[in-house]
C-alpha cells in the first residue's frame, strides 16, 4: 500500500542519514523502524503476564558471633569499628600494591 506521510525536516534528515549509514533505502529504514517500534509496545504485555522471579538477597558469610554484644555497643563505639576496619584495609591496599 502506498501512503504519504509529512515528516519534520529534522527527523527525516535523520532517517536518510541511518538509511545511508545501514545501506538500505529509505522506505527500508522506516518500515524496520515501525515493526519494532510496535513490537516494543507489545512486548510489556507479555512480560507482564509472567510471574516475577524472586531471588533472595545475598547472604555474607559469618564467622561465628561476634566477641561483643551489640547491645553494649554505642555510637562511638561503632565508628571506632568502622575506622579501624577502614584502616586496616588501607592498609592492605597499599601493601599489595607495592608488590605489584
């Protein structure tokens, strides 16, 4: 079937500049572009329809309880944790990056 369609000059200049890039006609390019353009549109019906998969979050392996009570712990406590272990593994870094 044969139709007329008005498109903006920008947006056929692009047309043809694709058509010419992909080395097919014009009429090649905007039929390609359609089917998948209306493909897309039915494609989240179907992904819709299927149930979703459900994975678990990932679990971090323990190596046992940990020394002291979380409970007893406070704020500053925590930060003093966290800076050590910050600092412990800075320290890592730079020693394996002078082996290197």
């Amino acid at each position: 079937m044969r139709t007329t369609l008005d498109f903006p000059n920008e947006l056929f200049v692009h047309l043809k500049t694709r058509a010419a890039i992909d080395g097919v006609t014009l009429r090649e390019t905007v039929i390609g572009l359609l089917e998948k353009g209306l493909a897309a549109v039915d494609a989240p019906a179907q992904i819709a329809a299927e149930p979703r998969k459900y994975d678990p979050p990932p679990t971090i392996p323990s190596k046992g309880p940990m020394a002291i009570s979380m409970k007893t712990l406070s704020n500053a406590d925590l930060y003093e944790l966290l800076d050590a272990e910050t600092l412990e593994r800075d320290a890592f870094g730079a020693a394996r990056s002078k082996t290197k």
